[in-house]
C-alpha cells in the first residue's frame, strides 16, 4: 500500500533558487521595457541640450509619434486568420480552440507587445472545468520571464509575477502573486513577510514548460529578442521632438515681427498721465505718434525681418527620412512629401522593406502560435499530437497588392491547369479572407445539393411510366 503524500506548503530549495533567479532577470529587465514603452506611448523624457530653451519654457513638452508609427505599420500586416491541419483534415477542434480563447484578436496585442519589447510570452494552461477547453494567454515581459536552454531550444522553467486582485486565492489587493511554471508541475505563491507561501500547485506532468517566447528581432546569440524601436529610432525621434521645441520656443519671441525706434524721446512710452506704458501696450500701438526731436528730426521706425521656420521644418523632414530609412517605411507614412505625389507603383515599390519585414516577422511567429496549439491540444487531449501532423496557420497576405492582379493571377493558375478552379488555394491567392473562403465553400455545397436534388428529380420524372392511351371507339 503506498501512503500518499501531500503538496508541499513552502517552495523547495531548488524552486526557491528558480524563483530568485528568474525575477531578478524580470526586475532587471523593467527598466529598459518601460523606456521603449515611453517611446510607444510618445511619454519619453526628451534630452535638452540646455542652451536655446529658456527656463521659463523647460516644462514645454513636444511630441512626434514616429515610433508608434513604425510599429503599428508593421503590426496591421500581420493578421492571424486560422489553424488548420496540413493534411486536410477537418479543422473545426482548432477552431474551437482558437475561439474559446479569443486567440486571434489576443495575437494582435501580443504581436504589438512583440514589436515593441522586442518578446511577448504564451501561457497554456487547463481550463477552468473538465469540458472547457484549454486556456491560452498572452502575456506582456513587464510580467512574465523564462530561463532557456539554447542547445535544446526550449524553456527549462518560467515567472509570471503580478499584483493580487484580491480575488485570487482571496488575497487582498496589495499582495504579490507569482506563478511558477516548471516541466512538471505549475506552483502558485504568494508574497509573505518577506518569504513565499505556496498557495496551489498544478501537477501537470507535461514534461515541457507550458510558456512559450515570441521573439522579435532574433539573433543566434541573442535569442530574448530586439525591439523595433532601436536606440537610432529613440536618437532620431529626440532630435525631432527638440528641433519642434525649437519652433515652439521661436514662435513665443519672434512670432511678430520686432519694431525698434531710433531717436524717440522718453515721452512716446508714457501715457497721458505720465506713468510709463507696459511693453505690450507699446507693440500693439497701431499707430505711433512721435514727435521731432529737439533738432527738428522725426524719430526713426522700422521692424526686423520676422522669423521664418521653414528652415527648421526642412530639417524634420530630413529626420523624417532618415527615420523612415530606419523603419522600413515609406516616407509619406511619416509626414514627409514631395512636391510631385508618387504614382501607384512607386508607392508599392516603397512598401517592399516594410512587406519584407512583415513576412519574415510571420515566418517566426507562427512557429511559436504553432507550438501554443500542439501544447493546448496536449493539455486537452492528455497526450501529445502526432508529430506527423502539422497544424498550418493561415495568415492574410502582408502585401497589399490590387485585387485585379490577384484574381487575374489565380485565374491564369487555374487555366493552366496547376490548381483546380473549386479548391480553397483559389481563394486564399484571390485576396479572399478565412471567413469568406469559409462562406463560399458552404454556397458550393448549397448549390451541388441543389443540383443533385434537380438531378434526381429529373431521373424520377423519365422513369415513371407514362399513362395509357384512350381511343375514342374503345369501351372503358
């Protein structure tokens, strides 16, 4: 008879060790995540050189979107749209998945997450019941972190840390809440004088850590990832933010023109009372009375030439290109145009970095949302799926070529015979969506049922006999 044995209440010294390490690197890390953020959100601290603002105008804060900008473009090209088998069996327990997790609209925040931070995580975990389907959450690395092994290529174990809600484990909301995630097993702790009490442990006996990185920017010796906002992305945009508090701060003196008076007495700045005028009253005078002086001579007045900024702004458009260099981006996303607008095809042809970015960017992070679903599937099944099944996903296409020109390029594939006129490929190379490939499979089923039920009607009308003749001399 074996005696069983119970959880452990307190954290192992190995998990302990785990524990520390991994949210020394989280904490280390935080830092340099919520720059970047600063830069995303247009909240960063701009670098002043200290000498052409003036202390009255130090609070003045100047901001350009450039790196949002870079981001976001690069990011709307990459729509996640299904999971389907590579050997073309019915898809529908992916869906399932897939939905129930709300998966392909999260996989727009965490490709956002993966751009900006340079890596955003997935979680996979059982769901909530026993016919639930698995839970798969995207996770921000101002939270979680992972140790990996680099020859295995895979996570050895993983921290979430994050503040209690106060309905977790009925904690109250200023407590810290830490989930580790080991290959046998998930361990939930929770913050305590100075320690970790274990609040609940998850024996999943996977095998494999069940959080999963997506990287952005790899390197073979860097495998955590780069973000897109890169310190010459950072340099270029503090540059441009300064150069526009340049303009602002010109505007305040030399924003109409300044008047100087030569040979005018005392008297043409007092009123009538004799008390000396402000130095706003004495610009916005329309009219400037001045007598002659004591040798008869009428006192001289002109205005020095008013500022012009357009000095200023040709060197944010240079930052614009420059910026739009680093980014990948065609200039005109930035702001910057020419005198002659660009035609359609050269527009395309600007946009080919940023179509090459996006692809190389699907290449990578459908390995990961692969991966995410083979492990939801084995935490739903018990087992893990045959390696011999591939999970495909299907992406919308990056470019953003005519719909003529796909049409007309899957019609000639299907006059020469390569594909056939009724299959999906068809409509995936026409520019059509997941869900419109979808409806337009269901209306050719529609309409072969209807044509068998014609079909079939037809044949019942040839075969029914037809009834006999009556001459009019024959008796009934």
């Amino acid at each position: 008879m074996t005696t069983p044995t119970l959880p452990l209440l307190s954290l192992s010294e190995d998990e302990l060790g785990i524990l520390t390490m991994l949210r020394s690197d989280l904490l280390s890390q935080r830092f340099k995540l919520e720059l970047f953020d600063a830069y995303f959100n247009g909240e960063q601290l701009v670098r002043d050189l200290g000498i052409s603002i003036p202390p009255q105008l130090k609070t003045l804060h100047t901001v350009i979107g450039w790196p949002r900008i870079g981001v976001e473009a690069l990011e709307q090209r990459l729509d996640l749209e299904a999971f389907r088998w590579a050997d073309g069996a019915d898809s529908s327990d992916l869906l399932e998945i897939a939905e129930a997790n709300d998966w392909f609209d999260e996989a727009s925040l965490g490709h956002l997450d993966a751009l900006t931070y340079g890596r955003e995580y997935m979680a996979v975990g059982s769901g909530e019941g026993e016919d639930t389907p698995p839970l798969v959450t995207f996770e921000s690395p101002l939270d979680m972190t992972l140790a990996w092994d680099a020859r295995l290529r895979l996570s050895t174990s993983a921290l979430r840390e994050c503040q209690s809600s106060g309905q977790d484990f009925g904690l109250s909301p200023e407590q810290r809440l830490v989930t580790l995630y080991l290959p046998m097993q998930t361990v939930y702790a929770v913050e305590t004088n100075g320690g970790w009490e274990v609040l609940d442990r998850d024996e999943h006996e996977l095998g494999v850590v069940p959080v999963l990185r997506m990287a952005n920017r790899q390197r073979t010796a860097d495998r955590v990832g780069r973000s897109e906002i890169t310190p010459e992305v950072m340099s270029i945009t503090d540059a441009a933010c300064r150069r526009l508090m340049g303009i602002e701060v010109a505007s305040e003196f030399f924003g109409a023109p300044q008047r100087y008076i030569l040979g005018a007495s005392e008297s043409a700045f007092q009123d009538a009372e004799g008390n000396a005028k402000s130095a706003w009253d004495t610009y916005i005078g329309r009219v400037l009375a001045l007598e002659r002086d004591e040798d008869g001579n009428v006192p001289t007045v002109g205005a020095f030439t008013a500022h012009d900024p357009s000095g200023q702004t040709k060197i944010i458009d240079l930052y614009a290109r420059i910026m739009a260099t680093q980014l990948g981006l065609p200039p005109h996303m930035l702001g910057y145009t020419s005198d002659n607008p660009a035609s359609a095809d050269a527009i395309r042809s600007s946009e080919g970095m940023l179509v090459k970015k996006a692809e190389r960017r699907i290449r990578r992070f459908s390995a990961t949302h692969r991966e995410a679903m083979r492990l939801a599937l084995w935490v739903r099944d018990g087992e893990p799926p045959e390696k011999s099944r591939r999970i495909e996903t299907v992406w919308r296409n990056p470019a953003t070529p005519t719909i003529a020109a796909q049409t007309d390029a899957a019609v000639k594939m299907v006059q020469a015979g390569i594909l056939p006129a009724d299959g999906d490929v068809v409509l995936e190379m026409a520019g059509l969506t997941e869900d419109q490939r979808q409806r337009v499979a269901a209306e050719r089923r529609r309409a072969r049922g209807a044509d068998l039920v014609r079909q079939l009607t037809g044949l019942a009308a040839a075969e029914e006999p037809a009834p006999p003749e009556v001459n009019d001399g024959d008796e009934l």
